[in-house]
C-alpha cells in the first residue's frame, strides 16, 4: 500500500528515518516516498496491460514537479485543468500528445497556450466552451482534437462535494445534448470530434459506479457512430478510492478485470482508444505531513493536542470532514490511549486535523505523521493567517531531497507594495 513503515520505534519513509528529515527540514513539511509513487502507477499500468491505455496522472492531487517529472518519465501522461498546471507540465518534460485538458471553466488565453503547444485534446465541458475552442483553433489556422465530456447521470456513493457525475452536477453534458453537437459536428471546422470523456467523483471504493458509466459511454459512442462520428478514444476518467481508515477499496487489478470485459467487442489498438485520469489513487498513500506537537491543552470537555500544522497546510478535514490516520514518529515502548482532537494554531474553530482520537499522551516536540496527504494536500494548501506554506520533501530509498523550499515571510508579500496615494 505503501512505504511508510515502523522500524523498532521509529517511523521511516522507505529507508530514511523520519526524525532525520524533521531535523535538517524543520516542522511541519509534507514528505514523499518516490518508490510508492511508482508502486501504484505501474500497478494500474500492468492491471490495463492489455488495452494499452494512455495513463495519465491528474495534476490536480499533486503538483511537484519532481513528482510529475518521475512519472512522465516513466511514460505517464498528465491530466490538467487551468493553465498553471500545464505550465507546470511543460516544465516537467510532458510530451504535448499525452496531455488533455479538462476544467469547466477554461479561459480563452489558456485555451490559446494549449493549442500552441500542441496538447492532445480538450475535454470539453459546454456548448459556449465548444464555440470559444473553434473560434481560437480558426485564429490559429489549425485543427484541434476535443473530447465531449459526458455526464452519464450516475451517483457514485462518495461525498457530496467530490461527486461529478450526476445530473444535478456542473460537469459534463448530457447525453442529448452530447449527440447533437457530435451529429453537428459540421459546425465546428477546426475541431475533431475525437472522444468522450466520463468522469463521476473520487474517493470511490467499489467497480459498479463505473462499470454503469462506462456502459453508457460505450451505448452513447456506438450511438454517434452510426451516424458517422469516428470516436477515436474514450477516457474513463479517474476517482479510484484508497485506504484513509477502514475502507476496502479495489485494487488496481480488480478494477481492470470489471471494466476491462466492457470493452470486448472494440480493437483497443484500432478501434477504440482507452485514457485514465488517476490521481488520488497514485498519489492519496505516497505522502505523508511531518507536524510537531506545541502543547498539551485539557479543558473540562475535552483534550486537545496543539499541533504546528494548521487548516491552511491541509484543508481536507476541514472541508471535507475527512479522516488522516494519525501516527507518532516515535513510539513510546507503553502508553495508555486517551481520546483528544489533533488541532492546529489558525484562528478557526474548523482548524483540526483529528477529531475525537484514541491516542498515546504526548509531550511538546514531539513528531506526529498524518498519513495518507499524498493527494489534495499541498496542493489546496493556502497562506491564511499569513502562514507561509510549508516545504515539500521527496524520498528515495536512503536520500531524501526538498523539492520545494519553505516559504519565507518576505515571500508572502513579494507582489504587494503599499499603495502610498491612498494614504494622503
């Protein structure tokens, strides 16, 4: 699952003890085990051996570039959804032909900057999107690859907010609609209407939402080809579900041997080319946050464990009320549990980590490791309360690098200036 694992008493990532790392780093930091990163990339990579898939990593759950560069380099490609993020594709040596482009709301210059640098498509999201893609491919003098991103009307059972296929849902077209814009094609002269793209939530543990969405997507492009579209790639989206607490999510090899079966009467070769978009499920268990204990508070209610991570290093509990297993770096030889919220130092009532746990007494200084932040952790990370965000550290076997410093104060302000004419 991954390589984070006890060694005596101590906490390590792979083979480097993370007492080290806390030391020469400082606290809080977010810490990366490359080799779990690659674990679960080629897990999916050889589950869909047989289809050939183009597999590509969603930036949206991690961003660092070390990350992003290991994975192209080992053939992934890379799903983005604003410009930023194929900025950050580019920098991290994506070929163009193995980047799509999803997002509801793409802006007309970041349109523009994909298609000058040749990405393989668009996963279109709305009719007036279709028109502004149209009108900058014309601009441009070029035809672009668009996939319809179809909204197949299913409830994946997973939290409300990370649930994207269901009708009442922004994202993706209905079906209707979808088939007449394909059967419309015409209309469009610099777009090829090349895919169809689902994608229905994240954090999904089991195969049936998807086996039901990929069988509409699958009803819906034989539908658009009999009238002529020749739908080249369908693109299954991401969502798999990892383990936080006492989920039993599919493993890479189970998802592939329910989907895979769908797609027996298609050469996926020739006929019909497969796309994945994971994130969370490469990324959600390869990475961990480093926080150090400030004190102990006890009130007539309740115990606290104050902590130097904070809502604005990982928002998730937050925002989503999820759960992140936490560990201590070290663990004492005997301790008995007590019940306690895991809270951090910004002004808000919702800055936790952990609420109601069973854990060991701890002393200030002490390191804990809340696990599972590999994804959708740094990356929704803010500077509230004027907190600088933390550093980002990448390990590999007995070596651990940062690969992007701690922010310093004069970082926080270094696109402000203070506007002296107001002050007269």
């Amino acid at each position: 699952m991954h390589r984070f694992h006890y060694k005596g008493r101590e906490l390590y990532c792979e083979e480097t003890p993370l007492s080290k790392i806390a030391q020469e780093a400082g606290t809080p930091f977010y810490l990366y085990s490359i080799r779990t990163f690659l674990d679960h990339f080629f897990k999916l990579k050889e589950a869909f051996a047989p289809a050939r898939p183009l597999i590509c990593f969603s930036v949206k759950a991690n961003s660092n570039l070390t990350i992003l560069k290991t994975l192209v380099k080992k053939g992934a490609g890379l799903d983005i959804v604003s410009g930023g993020e194929l900025f950050r594709a580019k920098k991290a040596g994506a070929d163009p032909q193995k980047i799509v482009f999803a997002s509801v709301g793409k802006r007309e210059d970041e349109i523009e900057t994909a298609i000058r640098s040749k990405i393989l498509m668009f996963n279109v999201e709305s009719v007036d999107e279709l028109d502004v893609i149209n009108a900058v491919a014309c601009k441009l003098k070029t035809t672009q690859k668009i996939a319809i991103r179809l909204n197949p009307d299913v409830t994946p059972g997973t939290h409300h907010y990370i649930t994207t296929g269901a009708r009442e849902n922004k994202f993706g077209l209905d079906a209707e609609t979808a088939y007449k814009l394909f059967a419309e094609s015409y209309r469009y002269p610099f777009l090829r209407f090349s895919g169809v793209h689902i994608h229905i939530g994240s954090q999904i543990t089991q195969a049936r939402p998807f086996v039901l969405a990929i069988r509409r997507a699958l009803a819906f492009i034989d539908s658009v080809r009999s009238v002529g579209s020749p739908v080249e790639y369908l693109n299954i989206g991401g969502g798999l579900g990892i383990i936080y607490s006492k989920e039993k999510p599919q493993t890479a090899q189970r998802f592939a041997e329910a989907v895979l079966p769908l797609f027996k009467a298609y050469d996926l070769e020739r006929d019909l080319k497969i796309i994945l978009e994971p994130g969370r499920f490469i990324s959600g268990n390869s990475g961990i946050l480093v926080t150090k204990v400030l004190y102990e508070k006890r009130t007539k209610q309740k115990s606290f464990v104050v902590v130097d991570a904070g809502m604005n290093d990982l928002i998730r509990p937050a925002f989503y009320g999820a759960y992140h297993e936490i560990l201590p770096v070290i663990r004492r030889r005997s301790a008995s549990l007590r019940v306690a919220d895991v809270v951090g130092p910004v002004c808000e009532s919702g800055d936790f980590l952990a609420k109601d746990r069973k854990l060991p007494p701890f002393e200030k200084g002490d390191l804990l490791a809340v696990m599972s932040c590999g994804a959708y952790g740094f990356v929704m990370s803010s500077n509230y309360n004027s907190r600088p965000r933390v550093p980002e550290v990448v390990v590999k076997g007995r070596r651990f690098f940062v690969a992007r410093k701690r922010e310093t104060f004069g970082d926080l302000i270094r696109n402000e200036k203070i506007v002296k004419e107001v002050l007269s």
